[in-house]
C-alpha cells in the first residue's frame, strides 16, 4: 500500500514538473518573440530592457528569426550595434535560404548596418543556401554604396553562386551598369 502512495505522489510530482516545463517555454517564446519584434520595430529601449531581464539575444522567434537578423533587415544600426554588444552572433543564419545579418542589410542597402557588421566580424563572403554572398546580392538590386562597402572591404568579387554566376554577372543580367563598372574596377571576371 505504501508503493502505491509513494507512485502516486510520483506521478503527481511528474505532472506539476511537465506543466512547469510547458509553463516556462510558453513563456520563453514570448519573450523571444518581444525582442524579435523590438528589433524589427526599431525600439532601442525596449531591446535593450529584454536583453537586461535576461532574454538571450540569438534566441529564436517562433518563426527561427533573431533580433540581429530582423534589426539588420530593417536598418536599425543602434540596435544591431546593442545586439552585438550583448554577444549576437554576426554570422548567425537563419530560414530557408540560410540567410545572414550581412546579407539581408546588403540586400536592402542598409550601408551603415553592412559597415557595422563586417566591423563586428560578419564573414564577408558567407554564403545562402544558393551560394549567394552579400556582394552578389547587392549587386543584383543595384545597391551601388553597399557594393562599394564590401568591395572596400576585400569581398571576393569573382564568388560564384551554386549555378555559377558571379556578382559582375548579376549586375550585368540586371542592367545595373555602374556596379557593373565598380565590379570590373575591382577585378571581377
């Protein structure tokens, strides 16, 4: 009888310990959830009081996005410089496409952002899923001071895609002729 008693208490203490568990990630994710979207957002004070209670700055959203990813999407230099000054990862890749900070600050022309983070130690030349580099996307959007950016800062400009096109490629299939003058300046074949 004893046994019996002891087993039940068990379970009992088995149940409450699962919900606590349950408890705790439902709450996480929230949380990570709130930073992903101050960063997005924009809002400094708010990143950094959910850095300072304790969220974790390369935690994932529900969707596997991170603060530094959305910030650097969007443009938001005070907020990647505070991310990355609480330790985010720079080389961090995230989605489908395996996409980092640096690639998604080139593709929307963020220059300040793309300084920032080669500065901080983005890899340069990291590439997606695809084998896209920051390089060849900006020079597919034309991003003419972003292009410049990573030029100034060693990219290699002769890095191929999984399909083999190069950034001076891209340029060229896209019509933008400056980058694809600033490319050849710069040693691309």
């Amino acid at each position: 009888m004893m046994v019996s008693g002891q087993a039940g208490h068990i379970a009992k203490m088995v149940a409450l310990m699962v919900c606590f568990v349950l408890w705790a990630t439902v709450v996480i994710a929230g949380v990570n959830e709130d930073l992903f979207e101050a960063a997005k957002a924009g809002n400094l004070a708010a990143v950094k009081s959910l850095i300072a209670k304790g969220v974790h700055v390369n935690a994932k959203d529900k969707n596997g996005g991170v603060a530094l990813i959305a910030a650097s999407f969007n443009g938001h230099k005070e907020v990647v410089q505070a991310l990355i000054d609480k330790g985010a990862d720079v080389n961090i890749k995230v989605g489908n496409t395996a996409s980092t900070a640096l690639m998604l600050a080139s593709q929307n022309g963020h220059q300040e952002v793309v300084q920032l983070l080669i500065n901080k130690g983005a890899d340069i030349n990291a590439k997606d899923k695809t084998g896209k580099t920051s390089l060849i996307i900006a020079s597919a959007l034309g991003k003419k001071e972003v292009v410049q950016v990573l030029l100034n800062k060693k990219a290699d400009v002769n890095a191929k895609t999984n399909d083999g096109k190069t950034a001076l490629m891209v340029a060229s299939e896209s019509g933008h002729k400056e980058v694809r003058e600033m490319l050849i300046k710069a040693g691309a074949k």
